[in-house]
C-alpha cells in the first residue's frame, strides 16, 4: 500500500492513512511531505472510533477512501454511516465480508467453506469452526447483519487476492462488475 502511495504522491496527489494503535503502540507509516496521517485508538467504543474517522472525513475531504484493514474494528463495516462518508474501495484480505468467523473453514471433516452465507452458518455447528460457541440468537443477527453488507457496500469498489475469495463475495450478493482480483505482491496493478 505505501509503494502505491508513494506512485500517487510522485504523480501530485495527496495521500493519507489513518491507522489503528493501543497502548503498546503500532509501527508508524513513514512520514512524506504529500501524506497526512493519523492514529485512532481502537481502544474505544465503535462509536467513538466512526466519529474519528468521520473527524478525519471531515477535515481531510478525501475523493477515496481505500478500506485496507479494519481491524480490530471490523464491525464498522455494519455501520451503514461508513460508506456515506466518502466514496469506498473496501481490500478483502480474508474472508471477513462473507464469513462470520472471518476463516471459512469447516472442522469436521477439515475443507473449504464454499456456501454463501445464510442458514448453514447457523445449522451446521458444532461442526464448523467460526460459529463454535456461539448462540443461535447471536449467529442469526449476525447473518443478517452480513447478508445487508452488500446493499449498504453497494457503490464501492472491493479488491481481493484471490478469485476464489471474488467468486464467495459475488455468490453472496456482491456486484460481480465492481469486485476486482489483485493478487498480493503484485506490481502490474
């Protein structure tokens, strides 16, 4: 992300990170003359950390905001004010946008997860590995709660690393036109 910061800067745009850090503190960005940069404790409520990031939103007044890595604070992506903020590219690392435990896997037997989100996240436990442990009240809020991701994601762009990843976002609603594929450590795109 920084090397393709660093080609937007030479071309004279202005770039920018807001980053993620707790007590222990967290490797800072290097500093350039054409990037603003900063920290949000992720320390504090959701709603703290949206009205952070809205601050910066604001003072800022980015074209694009690139969603690289939410985490610690990945449920912001339910939060259906994040994409009103500025126009979105959302960087799906894993499977967080179509898996309740983020691994699609199964444990027993040990394979893929390759269903789209829904009742099987919440009928096949004990026997898969992201919902063990979880209430049934719980799993079925949360399923909603990601079957909304695409219609309230609906304008942004989405980046993964994998076809196998693209293909689980389209099958579980996602808009086939606006998810692109860019393998990781590559320097074509």
């Amino acid at each position: 992300t920084l090397k393709q910061m660093n080609i937007a800067e030479e071309s004279g745009y202005r770039t920018g990170i807001a980053y993620f850090y707790d007590s222990n503190g967290m490797l800072k960005p290097s500093p350039s003359a054409n990037r603003f940069t900063h920290k949000i404790n992720h320390g504090h409520s959701l709603e703290v950390i949206f009205e952070q990031l809205a601050e910066i939103v604001a003072s800022e007044r980015p074209d694009i905001i690139h969603y690289h890595n939410l985490w610690p604070a990945s449920d912001l992506l339910f939060d259906e004010r994040l994409p009103k903020l500025a126009p979105s590219v959302l960087h799906e690392h894993s499977c967080t946008l179509t898996c309740i435990g983020g691994a699609r896997l199964h444990e027993r037997p040990f394979q893929t997860c390759s269903l789209p989100l829904g009742l099987a996240c919440i009928v096949l436990p004990p026997f898969t590995r992201c919902v063990v442990g979880r209430r049934p009240t719980r799993l079925i809020k949360r399923v909603i709660a990601f079957r909304q991701l695409p219609k309230q994601w609906r304008d942004a762009y989405l980046l993964t690393p994998s076809h196998f990843s693209r293909d689980l976002l389209v099958k579980n609603g996602f808009s086939e036109e606006r998810v692109y594929v860019i393998p990781n450590y590559s320097l074509k795109h």
